[in-house]
C-alpha cells in the first residue's frame, strides 16, 4: 500500500491554462494527477502520449476533448479512455482525475499536428 499526501504533491504547468497537480507514487506502471484545464490545452496543434494510456474522470466542470479529430462533449461525472498515440486537445473550464498506464513521463508526452 502507497498513500500519497496532498503535500506530497508536484504541481507544474502545462500552460497558464493547464496546471497539473501529479501525486508521484515512484510506480513505473499507473501514476495519477488532477489537472484544470481553463481554455484550451494545446493552445495550437494536438497533443499525443506515445506510451500512456489515459483514462480521465470529469471531476467537475464542463468542457470538451477532441480526439482524433472527433469532438466529444463532457460533463462531471463523465469518463473517457484515450489510448497512446491518440491525438487530443481539451477545451472548457474542468478538473480532471487523470489516470496513465504505465505512468506518464514528460519525454513520451508531445504536441503535433
């Protein structure tokens, strides 16, 4: 068993608009973060993970992710799976509960067109 402490926690910017708040549980297989997005993250292109998997839990708010060039709308309460090499951009006013497997690392992380 792991608890990780709220003051435990990284807190680092994606952009003024994406903060993440990530909970390093030293566990190279799932790691967990809650992220507000307040606008649109990317602000141009798409984002893509090459080795995570994602699932992400609307923790409140509302929004939309737009994977592979489909728009889906969300709501709290909602969940959605983004596979690895997926593109995806978020837009709205949200906080997420985002989950990756195996953890996420900033070097597999990239944006693209």
């Amino acid at each position: 068993m792991k608890i990780m402490l709220k003051n435990q926690s990284i807190e680092r910017k994606n952009s003024d608009l994406c903060i993440v708040t990530e909970y390093p549980m030293e566990n190279k297989g799932i790691d967990f973060a809650v992220v507000r997005i307040n606008g649109q993250y990317p602000a141009e292109k798409c984002a893509v993970n090459q080795k995570c998997t994602e699932i992400v839990y609307v923790q409140s708010g509302s929004g939309e992710v737009i994977v592979n060039g489909e728009k889906n709308f969300l709501n709290e309460g909602d969940l959605i799976l983004i596979e690895a090499g997926e593109k995806f951009v978020w837009k709205g006013n949200m906080t997420l509960c985002i989950s990756c497997r195996p953890a996420f690392c900033v070097e597999q992380h990239q944006i693209i067109d």
